[in-house]
C-alpha cells in the first residue's frame, strides 16, 4: 500500500458536506414500487460562492437530487438537498476552480446523495431500497453548457 504524500494528493479538495434539505413522500406500504414503479430522477446544481480566502481558493456548490416513483396512484418521492464545500490553490485560477467544482465536486456530493437515499430509502419500506444509477457528470456538464447557449 502506498503512503499518500503531497505528490499524488489533488490541488482540489472537498472540505466537507452537509444536508440543506430532505423531504420524503410515501404513499406505499409495500417495497414493490420500487421495482415496478415508474422511476423519474432530476439533478440540478448551483454554485453558491467561489472566492478567495487566506490565499486558498474557498467554493460552495448545491446539489439537488430528486426522486419519484408511481405505481397507480400511489407515490414515493424523495427530494435531498446538500451542499459540499471545496478547496484548492489561488494559483489554480478562479475560472479552473469553478469548473473542478462543476465536475469533481458533483461527482463527489452525487456519490454522497447516492448513499443518502439508499440508506432513507431503505428506512422507508419494509424491505428494499432505491439505488440510484451512476451518473456521466461531464454529459451532464456538456447539457448544462448547450441548454444555456440555446436562445
């Protein structure tokens, strides 16, 4: 096993993260919406600061995930807010920073979520749980960038 020094550790960090928002909706007492339930997820993000401080560059970024499930006429919805808070050298430049944040930092608060609604989920029925799939994080950049360039 390799000792981790400064000569593999990225400039970019996560310093930490917390939950903004949880919200659960379940109209079912069985875990069969689950798997046979229609399934729709929505993720959306903002950057909430970027900014210099003590010659560290200091960034926010706010990941919102949603979840709904129907089956019929009965629904599961859960809906998670979190925030994640990263660092990295000034010399990394500001437009760098936010767009490491843009990628790695909803990468990594989107692995966290995922973990958070697996384990809720699993609370919320008898049995069974949600696992959310893996995302493409650059795709999902790539369709931020053209859905803003679209008149």
């Amino acid at each position: 096993m390799e000792k981790i020094n400064s000569n593999i550790m990225a400039s970019f960090q996560m310093l930490g993260s917390r939950v903004v928002s949880l919200n659960v909706k379940n109209d079912s007492l069985s875990s069969n919406i689950i798997a046979l339930g229609k399934k729709d997820l929505e993720i959306s993000h903002e950057l909430v600061s970027a900014e210099m401080q003590e010659g560290m560059l200091i960034g926010i970024i706010r990941l919102n995930v949603s979840v709904r499930i129907k089956q019929d006429k009965t629904r599961y919805t859960l809906k998670l807010c979190i925030e994640g808070g990263f660092s990295a050298p000034q010399e990394m430049g500001n437009d760098n920073f936010k767009r490491m944040m843009s990628l790695n930092g909803i990468a990594s608060l989107y692995s966290i979520a995922r973990a958070h609604i697996c384990t809720i989920s699993s609370q919320s029925f008898a049995d069974g749980s949600i696992m959310l799939p893996m995302i493409d994080v650059t795709k999902y950049s790539k369709n931020l960038d053209h859905q803003e360039k679209e008149p």
